[in-house]
C-alpha cells in the first residue's frame, strides 16, 4: 500500500469530510449531546434555592454536575417557606428513591447535594452507584483542585458573593449567579470592573427574564403621550416572608456539627455565631443581606430599566422604615434603636435623572405591606391595589400592573377604552428560559443578555437603600465617583467596615 504523507492524508480526509458529515444526533441517537459540548459546573452554596433548581437542570444533557461546595456539612439549620414547598419529595421523585433524604424536613447542604448529584447519574447510567461528583467546604479549594470545571453556579448568601466571584472570574471560569452580586457597592464594583477584564468568560445573572414585551407596551403608552410626561413609577411588594430581626442576639448558641462558621462569615471578622443570622433567614441584616429591594426589586426593576434605557443608578436616595419600641427596666416604653437590620417594613425614594430614551423621573418601592394610597382612577371602578403591584403615573394619567408589569392596563377603564379599544390587552406569555440562556450563551461563547454588566444600574440602585436606611436621611449619589456627596459619613456604608485578613477587596 502506497505511504501517504499526514498533510496529504489530512488534505484527502478534509475533502471527504466535507461531503460526509454526520449530524451528532445521528450518532449518538436524538437528544445526544457529546461529553466534550457538556458544560462542566460546580455548584457553590447548596443549600434550599440551589437544591430547588438543581432539580430541573442536573436532567439537561448540555450540563454535567462535577462538584459541590458549601460550609455546611449536613441538614442542620435550614427552613422552608411553607409545608408545601417540599424539596425532598421532588429530589425523592426524581430520583426514584423513597428513602433518600432520610426523616430530616429540610434537605440542603454538601452531603445532600453531593448525594443527589452521585445518585442521580448513577441511576441514568444504570449503575449501582457513582462517585463523580466531589464535595468542598472552601469554595477556593475547590476552583483550585477542580481542573476541569467550565463554569461554577454561585446561590450563597449576599454578603458572600463578591470573594466567590472575583475568585472565580480569577481562575478563567463562566460565572452564573443569583442576585444581588453582593450587599456593598463597592465590592459589586470591584466584581464589574473585573468582568470588564475578563470579556472572554460569561456571566449570567439568574434573576434575567426576557418579559420585556408587558414593559414595552407600557414604554409605548408613555411615549404616545397617554399619561402625559412621566412622573412617578411605584413598585411594591409584601416581601419579606422570613423572620427579621431588629436587634442582635445575646445568647451564644453551639455552632451546629459539620458547619465552618468562619467560612460562613466569609471576608467578615469574626463575630459569635447564631443560626438566625444564616441559611433562610439572613437577608435583614445589613452585615449579612441586601433586604426585600434585593430580593425582589430586581426581579421587577431589572426589565423596567432596560426597557427605558436607564444606564446609571439615581442621584438621590431617601428612605422611610418603621420603628420599634419595647418596654425598659422601669416600665417605660422606649425606642429600639436599630442600626443592624432593614425595616419590618420600609418605603424607598430614589430620583433618576433623563436618559436617553426618558426623562427624569421617581422610582418608589414599598415592602413589608406597605403600598401607594388608592388612587382615583381605581376608586371610579370601585376596585383597589393588589397585595403587590407596579404603578406609573404621568402628569395626565396613570397605568397599572402586576409586580412584574403583568397585564398593563391605564386606568380607569373607561380610559382604557377610549386608548385601546377594550378592557384589557392580550395577555402575553413570553418563554425563555434563563437556563437555557446562560447554557446556551456558553456552549456558543456568545455573552448572556443577563451578564453581570448589563445589571449594574439596578444593582447599584438597590444598595443605595441599604446606604439611605443606615444613614437615616436623604443622601446625594454621584455614580461617576461612587461617592455620597451631602454627608461625608454616609460613605461608609458604601463598603464593608473591616476585613478578615486574607479576604480583602480592593
């Protein structure tokens, strides 16, 4: 047989191949994804939000789970939001095994998330067993041990977010995470300014939705001059639903077995632990949380912002929270002073200036069941607010919606008629799933529309409150410079007052 040289046998085979190719499904059969077009991630934080989805994305044959990390060991500390939101039976269910998770009510943390992911790709490769999936306490033994992680799904705490990030984006791999990026403006900076670095690597911030088009209608009944010029938009919520706090504990409860306290506490010196600083319930405390804004706010103002062409946080912030008394050694009321955790429910003020595509305008946020006075647009159809809601008022109307800008409509009806020609417009249901998104986006190494930059507006603004509330009156915002310009003291609360050594962000 005559020798063929490589360069000609490589040049022979092109050509072959071009008119040969087999399409992958083909091969593999339909639904095949080959193991090198797998996206290998590591989950960090596994506790009941990362659990919950885990359940719908470990079946997508696009993603394989390599490994897990949390800083606690065991079920121990966690709650659920109702006795219906039962995370074992469905992970039960998925998996085929009555029995997994034993008799605990919740289950979360390393264990239980290393089990699931060991169990259930044992099952879909009928084996007895599999153990491919390592587990970490220290997410940074983990992106130093675990080569061939692609990309790393972060659900922890707010306060712990920015060391997770910057870490990762440091070690070359794709970011995916839940909001709010972290609760200091400065270390959300400091992870913005390092995504500029990076352009190669995706980002994906989970709280993305591609609802864009009730928005739009909105933006168009505005630009078409229904409600006049654009004053006010108020956006309210019945959050928060976990148990908050208004003082710190004096009590000194054992730090639970199998639990890293310190690694919980993050960049933060240390400080006496107390579970109800942790798991489901840290989101009041300003050490730990970002409060009710950066729960829900994002979700609802993220798709506003990008709808009008809002491009920086506002230039002035004022908040309005409620106070506590409690009863001293004397038998007096007094105030419970509160510099520690966010409002049992609070009002929130910010003022944007004109951007390109709006004018200026006032956004309001109320949460713990406060909400706007009954307008008498709502009062002439003998109707009244929904527990949560969004509102745009003009100097010549107003058009309501749902949390989320749901079903918009300009109100009263009567006006709504004259505008559209009927009661209400069809509702819309736009599909895209944001898991689909940030896979998609990494598979194609094109960037996410839910990248960590395209957030920075909202995810500034809603730290800004954090700042306001603490400072207790109305603070003055230069965003070029990130500094509050009224009150010289107020800046403090734009970064994290001290540092464990080794975990500082500069």
């Amino acid at each position: 047989m005559k020798k063929i040289k490589r360069r000609d046998f490589l040049n022979y085979t092109g050509s072959a191949i071009a008119f040969t190719v087999i399409p992958r499904n083909v091969l593999g059969g339909v639904g095949f994804v080959a193991p090198s077009d797998r996206i290998n991630i590591g989950l960090i934080g596994v506790g009941m939000q990362q659990m919950g989805e885990l359940i719908n994305l470990i079946p997508d044959k696009r993603v394989h789970i390599v490994s897990v990390c949390d800083p606690n060991k065991y079920p121990i500390g966690y709650h659920q939001w109702g006795p219906g939101s039962d995370l074992k039976k469905s992970v039960r269910k998925l998996l085929g095994d009555s029995t997994w998770g034993g008799e605990v009510n919740v289950t979360a943390g390393r264990d239980c998330g290393q089990s699931f992911v060991n169990k259930y790709y044992a099952k879909e490769r009928n084996k007895n067993s599999y153990s491919g999936c390592t587990a970490y306490s220290d997410f940074r033994e983990m992106l130093e041990k675990e080569n061939d992680i692609d990309a790393v799904k972060i659900v922890v705490p707010d306060h712990a977010y920015p060391p997770i990030i910057l870490k990762a984006l440091e070690k070359n791999k794709h970011v995916i995470s839940h909001k709010p990026l972290g609760n200091r403006v400065h270390e959300t900076r400091a992870i913005f300014e390092a995504v500029k670095s990076k352009p190669n690597l995706i980002t994906h911030m989970l709280a993305w939705s591609a609802i864009h088009d009730r928005y739009q209608t909105v933006k168009k009944w505005i630009d078409d001059g229904v409600i006049g010029n654009l004053k006010e938009i108020h956006n309210w919520s019945y959050r928060p639903v976990w148990q908050q706090w208004q003082t710190t504990f004096k009590d000194r409860p054992e730090i639970p077995e199998g639990f890293d306290w310190d690694l919980w506490l993050g960049a933060w010196p240390d400080r006496p632990y107390h579970p109800n600083y942790t798991h489901t319930v840290y989101r009041g405390w300003y050490d730990f949380g970002a409060g009710s804004i950066a729960d829900m706010g994002i979700y609802s103002l993220w798709p506003l912002f990008t709808t009008l062409g809002v491009d920086a946080p506002p230039f002035a912030v004022e908040t309005m929270g409620t106070t506590t008394k409690t009863i001293g050694e004397f038998d007096e009321m007094k105030d419970v002073p509160n510099s520690v955790a966010f409002p049992l429910s609070s009002i929130v003020r910010w003022k944007f200036s004109a951007s390109e595509n709006c004018g200026p305008f006032d956004l309001f946020w109320y949460d713990g069941g406060m909400r706007p006075p009954t307008p008498p647009e709502l009062e002439v159809d003998n109707k009244v607010f929904e527990s949560e809601g969004m509102m745009f008022v003009g100097d010549k109307g107003k058009i309501l919606g749902g949390f989320r800008c749901e079903n918009p409509v300009i109100i009263p009806v009567s006006k709504m008629i004259e505008v559209t020609g009927s009661k209400e417009i069809p509702r819309s249901r736009t599909s895209v799933n944001s898991t689909d998104v940030w896979i998609e986006a990494i598979l194609n190494n094109k960037q996410s529309p839910g990248n960590f930059l395209s957030s920075w507006p909202i995810i500034e603004t809603a730290h800004l409150a954090a700042a306001a509330f603490r400072t207790g009156k109305k603070i003055n915002y230069d965003h070029k410079n990130m500094t509050i310009t009224n009150i010289q003291d107020a800046n403090q609360y734009l970064y994290r007052s001290e540092y464990r050594k080794g975990w500082e962000i500069k």
